[in-house]
C-alpha cells in the first residue's frame, strides 16, 4: 500500500516536472519546482530514498535563495558541502543512494547561469538523472513521467535555440557573460 500512495505522490510530483519542462524561463521554473520538490520528497521518503528527501528538502531551501537573489557562491559551497555530509551519514540505498547527491550538486553549480538555454540543458540532464534513479527505488510512475518530461524539454529546448538562432560557439560564449 505504501508503494501506491507513493506513487500518487509520484504521479502529482511527475505532472508538475512535465509542465515544468515546458517553461523557458530559469526563475519560473525555480518556484515551480518548490512546489515540484513536495510531493518528490514525499514519494521518495515512503519509498526509503532518504537521500532524494534531503536532496530536496535543501533543493527547496535554494531555489527559494535563487528566486529571490540572496545565492551566492558562498551558500553554493555550504549547501554541496552540507547535503554531501548527510547523504553520506544518512545512505541506506549503497550506490543508488549517491545518484541524487550527484544532482544536486551538478545542478547547484550550474544554478547561477544566465542563460535560460544552458539552465534547460541542466534542467535535462537533472532530469534523466532522476529518471534513472526513480526506476532503481521503484518510483514507476515517475520514471515514466520523468521521460516524458525529458522528451518535452528537449523539444521546449529546441524551440529556445530556434527563436535565438543559437549556433555552436554562441552558446559557450553565452555561458560565460
């Protein structure tokens, strides 16, 4: 039964990412996945992931320091070096339990760009990331939605590109100013 209401969970937490993969914009996306993260965590904390729920738990507390301009390179370290300690403390899952910790720290260091392009190409590789690891923890339901969320960010992405007439070289130097 617990398997089921987490995959409910799962379910509410997969339609919110899938309309979230649509959005173009870095900030939008960010107080969307605030909310996202809820039901995430929850799912991921019935199905045993404790490292997911701190992952987004702390997720939540920096996007709410994103959206409101107080994040900086000093609580980007605090916040790696703080979700490393406890998913090292708090892994139960062996390797699998890593994937999320991972994530977020690739996604927290990336966090910063400027560019709503390189944030959709994190935003995609973030996502098959937890693609990956809900299926090993048995979220079905959310690895099905978080394909489909790949899927349409990647398609949200080529749209992007399109209306910049982005092209190779533009889009490193766009990362960098």
């Amino acid at each position: 039964m617990i398997v089921v209401i987490a995959n409910i969970l799962g379910l509410i937490n997969a339609l919110l990412v899938i309309y979230i993969a649509s959005i173009k914009e870095k900030n939008k996306i960010l107080k969307y996945q605030i909310v996202q993260t809820s039901f995430g965590g929850a799912c991921d904390l019935l199905l045993g992931g404790i490292p997911s729920v701190i992952t987004n738990i702390l997720t939540i507390i920096r996007n709410v320091l994103v959206t409101k301009n107080k994040f900086n390179k000093l609580y980007m370290w605090l916040f790696i070096i703080l979700c490393s300690i406890l998913v090292i403390f708090c892994n139960k899952l062996g390797i699998i339990g890593y994937i999320p910790l991972a994530n977020f720290i690739f996604y927290t260091v990336f966090i910063d760009t400027k560019s709503n392009i390189i944030f959709k190409y994190v935003f995609i590789i973030s996502m098959i990331t937890w693609l990956i690891y809900d299926f090993l923890i048995r979220a079905y339901t959310s690895s099905i939605f978080d394909l489909f969320t790949v899927i349409i960010a990647v398609i949200t992405l080529i749209k992007m590109k399109k209306e910049k007439k982005w092209i190779g070289i533009w889009l490193i130097m766009d990362y960098y100013c």
